[in-house]
C-alpha cells in the first residue's frame, strides 16, 4: 500500500507519497513556487482565502503524480498536517464566509486577556491547560462582536485541516486534538470547554463531530477522487496541527523526547505525562497526537519568534545577499566560542512569550571595531539563537519536562555546525538529525489510521537519521559564553 500526506503551511503546500512496506519515500512536491500571499487589511491581522490552499493541495498532487512512477489509484489512505490556530468560518454547504484568520494574526488578543482574567486563570490553566489567548476560540469571538451579520450565518467554525478534510470528503469534522490548540477541550472532563464557550456566548453547535485524531475521518468524494486520479472513497485516516505533526515525524512521541525546529521562527516542543502547564504562561500546553483519556500526553510548545529571521538579518545586514549560508555557516566556524565577546540578542521579530510577552528588541554588546569581523557577527547571532533556544528549554526544566534527547529535521539553522553543537553543548544533549518533514510524518501517521501499520514504530521504519550532534567536551567554554548572554539579557529585560 502507499499512503499520501499534505502538509498546508501558510506559505505553501506540501505533498509526500509514501510506500508502507518499506517505509521510503517515494517522491515529494510543493506548490506554489512562490509563497502564497498574507493579506494584512490591519495592523497586527493576517489573513488568507482558505480556496488558496485547497488549490495548493491539489497542485501539489498532481506534481507528485506527475514525478511518481506509482499510480495514485495504490494509495490507500491520506494524512493532513496544517497551519495550527487559524479560523475558517462555513455556511451549510461549507462554503467560506471570509477569509480565514490565520495563526499570526494578533487581533483577539486583548479578548483573551479578558477572558483569562474573567473566567479565572487557576479555572483556565486548570482545565484548559492555557490562557485563552489570541486562539481560535478568541478570534470566534472577535467575529462575533465584530461582524454580528457574517457570524449569524456560521454554520460551522474550522481549522484549515478541517477544512482541506471537508474538500477532500465533503465531511465537517473536527479532532479533540485540533480543538485543544484552539482552546476549546477540557482536559479534566476530556470534552469541549463549555465553560470558555459559554463565556464568549458561542453555542457549542458551532463545532464540528469530532473523529479520531487517528483512525477513520472520512472518505475522497467520488469528485475529487476523479480530479486527483485517485480510487474514490480512499480514507482519510490523520490530521494534526503542524507542530504536533513534525514531533510526530521526527519520533517524538513520549515523555522526554523533545522535536525543535529552527527557521524563520523557533518551536521546541517536549511531550509530557502530566496535565500540568506554565503558571505564567510562557509556553502552551495541547493535546499530542497520541493522547487519549486512557494515556496522558501533552505537546509542551515553547514558540521563539526570533531564531532563522536573525540569521537572515545579519546575511542582509553586511550586504552579502548572494553569499549562501553554507559559507556563513563555514565562517562562522572560524571563530572561537564566545566570539570573542560579541553578544547577540536575537529577540527583535515582535514580544516572545516565553519572555512574558515582553518585547526587548535585539540587541548587540561588546562590540570591538578593531576585532569583530563578518565571522563574528555570524557567529554570535547563531549562538544567541542556540542559547535563546536554552532558556526556553529552561522554562520546561521547571514544569518537570526532563529531556534526554533532541531531534530535528536537518534543514534551516541545524545545517550549521556552530548553531546545532552550541545547542547541544549548553543543553547537555545530543541532537538527532533526520531527513523528514511535515507531508512525511503526515502520510506515515496516515497508515497507523488505516491500520496498514500496526504502530507509529514500524510506520516511522524508512525514517533516516542521518547525524547526531554530540555535547563537546570544553563544556565550561559554552556554559561561560551563555552565561553573559543571561547577563546582557537581563540587562535589556529590567
């Protein structure tokens, strides 16, 4: 059998064809070519037409039919990873009301801090394991008080997963792990969070039947069946959010394990036992794709807003546009731990939450014109990247997460040497590199669904990892260069 799985960013889509009984991949496509547009009709909102990503999807298809040598009439089963915390609104027929509220979007955020404080923060962490924040629950509301007319005519609310599962089977369907990241699960009754909807006024019609994470979600209409070239009625067996779904494809499955990735942002996220989460709200707490009422595991995910936007900063800043980052990453070698002195602050892509939403810009100290050179520059801010990436990691220290490895996908920031073993030296871990991604971890996870993998092991049997990033032995080196990073940033911090 060969299983198919689409991964919906907001920039682009993802396809990967998968062959179950070895496990390798067959082939991979993505569409568009160029990134799909965010529409910002306000400051601090972000937005995209929902129909985008659905043509996405099926161009991504039909690239990956046309490069394949496997007829898309052998797939078996589809998975779906998607853009976390969006908002789709849908009439009766399922069609979109407006644009969809992305993920980025910042407009419900006071409605959120209103609700944390209203309904109760010990209520919130509680039951819900977070602050309502600027979720999807909280962006409903903002329809609600905002486009009464339009809101009156929802049928039903989505994220853009269910939505690409609504195209694909003509189902509206939801997950519990999919409306944890919305803020909309009480994970104490294992049921919707009632108490949070009936403070917003939302009548829990509104949310779709929900199906397993995992297991049968519908089926491909006779329709799009014909369109894709595939066998009409192919189940769709698996959808989770996108960071759910890359801890997912690179293994990380249970207590201890810890996925990261590293590009235009940062997102570390461990996997907990436990229904705890931060009492102040540094990191958010959702159901993993693996949780059920009978096994507890919790997506502990720790979000640095500037990680790879730094490293990209600092490429246009010295005016080598056209130099790769392999060269940077190569220079940047060249110089000692520390970089002789030269401190960066990488924080200057909005307020970092695990900072309390505070917002102290980037920063860069120590500055000597007679010794710091491109190489440092490149240097330090890859080291304040790893080292921002530490103290996050700190803040899941004190929840109890004890992390024995780290895995990631080897691309972005973890191609560079300096980043990964700085990361794996102030962390005290080794650092596992896979060649995977989120259409990967989709239709792998997508045979467990349709039983054609009698586990999330044997699924994940054609995973390759192809480095591990061990700690160095000048240990004290790294602790003493992090050390007065913590210093500059509690400086910039009071």
């Amino acid at each position: 059998m060969h299983t198919l799985g689409f991964d919906i960013g907001s920039s682009f889509a993802k396809a990967s064809l998968i062959d179950t009984n070895t496990g390798l991949v067959i082939a991979q496509a993505s569409y568009p070519d160029q990134e799909m547009p965010i529409l910002e009709p306000s400051d601090g909102w972000a937005e995209q037409d929902p129909e985008t990503w659905w043509e996405a999807v099926k161009q991504s298809a039909m690239r990956l039919r046309s490069i394949s040598n496997v007829s898309f009439k052998e797939v078996g089963a589809i998975g779906i990873s998607y853009q976390m915390h969006g908002l789709v609104l849908v009439d009766q027929k399922g069609a979109p009301l407006r644009r969809s509220i992305l993920w980025c979007d910042s407009r419900a955020t006071e409605i959120g801090r209103k609700a944390f404080h209203e309904i109760g923060e010990k209520v919130c962490l509680e039951q819900f394991l977070n602050s309502p924040g600027n979720f999807t629950a909280s962006k409903l509301r903002w329809v609600k008080e905002n486009e009464l007319a339009l809101f009156k005519r929802i049928h039903k609310m989505l994220l853009p997963g269910d939505y690409i599962a609504f195209r694909l089977t003509g189902e509206l369907t939801t997950t519990a792990s999919g409306l944890s990241e919305g803020i909309l699960w009480n994970f104490r009754r294992n049921d919707l969070a009632r108490e949070l909807l009936d403070y917003y006024q939302l009548s829990s019609d509104l949310i779709p039947t929900i199906v397993p994470t995992m297991g049968l979600q519908g089926v491909v209409t006779k329709a799009v069946a014909e369109e894709l070239g595939l066998q009409p009625g192919v189940p769709v067996t698996y959808r989770a959010g996108d960071q759910p779904n890359n801890a997912l494809s690179l293994n990380v499955l249970e207590p201890g394990e810890i996925a990261t990735t590293a590009g235009t942002s940062g997102v570390v996220y461990a996997v907990s036992d436990k229904l705890e989460c931060d009492p102040f709200s540094r990191v958010n707490a959702f159901a993993h794709i693996n949780h059920s009422k009978q096994q507890t595991r919790i997506g502990i995910l720790l979000c640095i807003n500037g990680a790879g936007i730094a490293n990209s900063w600092a490429r246009r800043l010295t005016g080598d546009t056209g130099i790769s980052y392999e060269t940077m990453n190569e220079q940047a070698a060249t110089v000692s731990i520390g970089s002789n002195g030269l401190i960066a602050i990488p924080f200057g892509n909005g307020a970092e939450r695990m900072l309390g939403n505070r917002s102290p810009g980037a920063h860069f100290d120590n500055i000597h014109f007679s010794i710091h050179t491109k190489a440092h520059l490149y240097r330090a801010v890859q080291e304040g990247v790893a080292f921002a990436f530490h103290y996050g990691m700190n803040t899941m220290r004190e929840m109890g997460i004890r992390p024995h490895v780290i895995r990631a996908g080897a691309t972005n920031m973890f191609l560079s040497p300096v980043f990964s073993t700085t990361l794996a030296s102030i962390a005290k871990i080794a650092i596992e590199l896979y060649n995977t991604d989120g259409a990967q971890g989709a239709a792998r996870a997508a045979a467990v669904g349709v039983g054609a993998a009698s586990s999330m092991t044997e699924a994940l049997k054609g995973l390759e990892r192809i480095a591990v990033v061990e700690p160095e032995d000048n240990l004290a080196d790294y602790d003493n260069a992090y050390g007065h990073w913590l210093q500059c940033l509690s400086k910039h911090l009071s």
